[in-house]
C-alpha cells in the first residue's frame, strides 16, 4: 500500500457517513489552512448531473491547446486518486498530481484537521486546494462532486465563470426527488456577477436555473439562445451572434460531446476577465486531441467484434449513449448489441435500461468490485439487475464476474458489439485491469481471448 493510499484510508474514519452535504467544517479546515481557496487562479466552475467531466475535459484540452497553465479538480477518479487533482507542469502540460505532493497535501489536511469530523471529499478537497495554491497557474478547472449548493468545492466566491451541464435524476436520496429541486441544488453554485454559461435543460430546470441567475445578477448565457451548435457531415458547426466556425467533430463520440464541447467554447470566450479567444485554432486542435476515458470508449475492434466501455449510469447518460449505437446500426451492418452491466443500487436501473429498448439484444448482470467510497452493499447483486433487465423486457443473464460474462459471449457470439455499461467504478476496473486509461487493448477477439486467459 503507498503512503497515500494510507493516508487516504485515515480521513475514512473521520465522518459516520460518506456523504453528508455542508459548507461549515470545509470552511473551518480551509481556515486553519490558511485560506488556501482565496490564492487560487480563475476559476472554471462546472455542475450539473451529467456531462461535467467531459466539459472538464474539453476546457482542459482548448486551454492547452493554446498554451495556457491549468490545474484540474475532477472526480470521481477511474484507477488511481493522483487522477483528480491535474496540475499544471508549464504552458500546455498538466498531469496527475505526483505521490510526493499529495502525500505532502494529505499530511499537512490531517494535522490541521486535528481529528474533527470531517468527509472524505471535503478532506480531499482541502488537499487539492492546498496543492493548487501552492504552483501558478494561469486557470483552475473546478467540477462539483455532489450537488452544488452544499458541495465542498463551493466554497470559492468569484469564479471566472460558473457553468452548469444538463440537469437530470440523479442523487435523489441527496439532492431531491424533483427535477426543480436538483436545479435548486446545482443552481447553487451562480454567484453574483460571475457569468453562467448553462446548457438547454428541462423546462423546470431551466425556470429555476435563471430565477437564481436572476436573484445574484450573474449574466447568463443559454445554449441555443446565446450560441448554437449542429453537425454537418464530418464538421462541428459552432455559431455565437455574427461568429461562425466549422470545426472537426471532436474526438469523444457522440452528439452530446458536440454540446459539451460548445459550452467550453462559449464558457472560454465569455468568462469574467477572461481574454476572448477570438482564434479559432486552440479549439480545432483541442476537439482533435481531447481526452476523456471511459466515456464511449472503443477498447478493441477486429473483425465482426467490437468492445465499448461507458461510465453513463443514469437514465439521462443511457438515452444519450443508446442513441449513438441506434446510429451505429444504422450506418454500418445491424449487430447484436449485449450489456455488460453493473450499477450502484441509488441508480434507476429500470429506467436505465429502458433506454435500450429496440438497441439492445441482451442484458448481462455483472458485479462492481466495491468502491471504498460506498457503503456495504451499495451495488445491485448480478441477479437482481438481470431480474429487473428481464422485467423490462430483455432477455437477461446474471453472472458471477466480468470474465465469466465474456467468456459466455465468446461461445455464442461470433459478431457483436459489447457494452460495458452503468457504472464508473466498474469502468474504472476494467480500466485498470487492462492495463490503464492511457493503453489501447488488444484488438478485436484477441480481447476476449486474452481476458479469458487472464481469468483465474
């Protein structure tokens, strides 16, 4: 075990419950520290329920692409935590936060701490805070980790600009039963006269996004009013007043990536004292280079036989992904669709697999290695996922592992498209069980062949 994970495993004894929204212990830790929220760059601050990575990802790879400074907070993290905390190493170049630097940052949260009851991502976020005062940087990219309002990293009182993604059912045990009550919660991250960039959302949503926007005298900016974005064969057409750009599609599939990338876009050229980017070129190369696994990843292709892993785990996140492989089918040769699932028990997994009706041939239950995050028994058991599959309509399988789904597939599908599906956690292992987000793995049936090999 490092250092790290040691110390990571310390601020889990520190709170009875590992979620538990509120402002007042993070702003009594960040006091013994120093204050290290106030010596941060401008900030980009991003809610919403789904969506908030990709935009993380997208402001990430424009502002580098132009060769700014930028540090990064994004969670939850895939294989290792050093994943959420990006600092910025000079013009263009950031990477995980290093062993040293987090185990310094985690030291120095837990002997201001002294013991008092705090959570776990309100700990981490202190660290992450510290780390980010303490390098320059010209710009800090913020994502909320639950909610917004009551969310730690909402601590910051003027950000560059706020920013909140498509509103949906998520969380509702946190942040309400009611689409009109969750935009209550992200809304809380709009503070006065730093701008809003939100993208189109429910009507509810909406109603209550700009009464808040109204209430602090923030600016707002909405998508498909204040810019618009549509796709023309093989470009991303992005229009803002008289401006209109044609752009490569960026290289995260799926026309929701579009609207991701388009509020970055917008976000970029409009955010308090923010120079406009007035250069089309940073985001050309930035939807080129753009990064974001786990997110309609193509691990491996060959043949008849292809391998896609997505974190979606909402219904929200599920329509957007079923209509891509709706696409697929369209375009290219119709194939059997199977899912390998596995999901949280908080999740609508009826509804999640709703989504998936006339795409998918077959439901295949799968179990998520536990999160150290989650309460015991915080993941659906295979057989009652495939029971609530096949009670939607799916012929459905529960099976004890991920192996030995795919070995079930390699004996009776010679031709198919496997999705690994409902849950970042179980994207994440997949992740790091083949050797990490950064490796493409073995092509095609060689994937299959190799997992099975590896299979205990």
């Amino acid at each position: 075990m490092s250092e790290s994970q040691r110390l990571l495993e310390r601020l889990f004894a520190l709170h009875p419950k590992r979620i538990d929204l509120s402002l007042g212990r993070i702003r009594h830790l960040l006091e013994k520290l120093g204050r290290p929220d106030l010596k941060l760059p401008p900030v980009f601050h991003i809610a919403g329920t789904n969506g908030k990575g990709s935009v993380a990802a997208f402001l990430l790879a424009f502002l580098e692409s132009e060769g700014r400074r930028v540090h990064a907070y994004t969670s939850p993290h895939l294989i290792r935590f050093h994943e959420r905390i990006r600092l910025s190493e000079g013009a263009g170049v950031s990477l995980p936060i290093s062993e040293r630097r987090l185990v310094q940052s985690l030291e120095e949260v837990i002997a201001a701490n002294d013991g008092d009851p705090i959570t776990f991502f309100e700990a981490t976020s202190a660290a992450a805070f510290l780390s980010f005062a303490a390098l320059p940087a010209d710009f800090l990219i913020l994502e909320t980790g639950l909610g917004g309002r009551l969310d730690a990293t909402n601590i910051l009182e003027k950000p560059a600009a706020t920013i909140i993604t498509p509103v949906g059912l998520d969380h509702q045990n946190y942040l309400g039963r009611t689409i009109g009550k969750i935009a209550f919660e992200k809304a809380g991250i709009i503070k006065p006269h730093s701008p809003l960039f939100c993208a189109k959302q429910p009507r509810q949503a909406a109603a209550v996004i700009a009464r808040r926007a109204e209430e602090t005298g923030a600016p707002l900016f909405m998508e498909g009013r204040d810019w618009q974005l549509c796709r023309k064969k093989d470009a991303m057409m992005y229009r803002e007043n008289e401006k209109e750009w044609r752009l490569p599609l960026p290289a995260l599939l799926g026309d929701h990536q579009m609207r991701n990338a388009g509020i970055a876009i917008r976000a970029l050229r409009g955010g308090r004292g923010i120079s406009e980017m007035e250069d089309a070129a940073p985001f050309a190369k930035g939807l080129r280079t753009v990064r974001n696994p786990g997110r309609l990843q193509l691990l491996g292709s060959e043949g008849g036989l292809e391998i896609w892993l997505d974190g979606g785990h909402n219904p929200q996140a599920a329509r957007a992904i079923a209509k891509e492989f709706r696409a697929m089918r369209r375009r290219h040769a119709p194939k059997p669709l199977h899912l390998l699932c596995g999901m949280g028990r908080a999740k609508d997994a009826a509804l999640f697999f709703r989504a998936f009706r006339g795409v998918a041939d077959k439901i295949h239950a799968v179990p998520v290695r536990r999160n150290p995050l989650a309460e015991a028994g915080s993941y659906y058991d295979p057989s009652f996922l495939a029971e609530i599959a096949a009670a939607e309509g799916f012929p459905s399988e529960a099976h004890p592992s991920l192996d030995a789904a795919l070995q079930s597939l390699a004996q009776e599908e010679k031709e198919a498209r496997l999705l690994i599906c409902g849950s970042l956690h179980l994207a994440g292992e997949i992740l790091e069980k083949r050797g990490g987000a950064a490796r493409r793995l073995d092509a095609g049936r060689r994937v299959l062949t190799r997992w099975i090999r590896a299979s205990p």
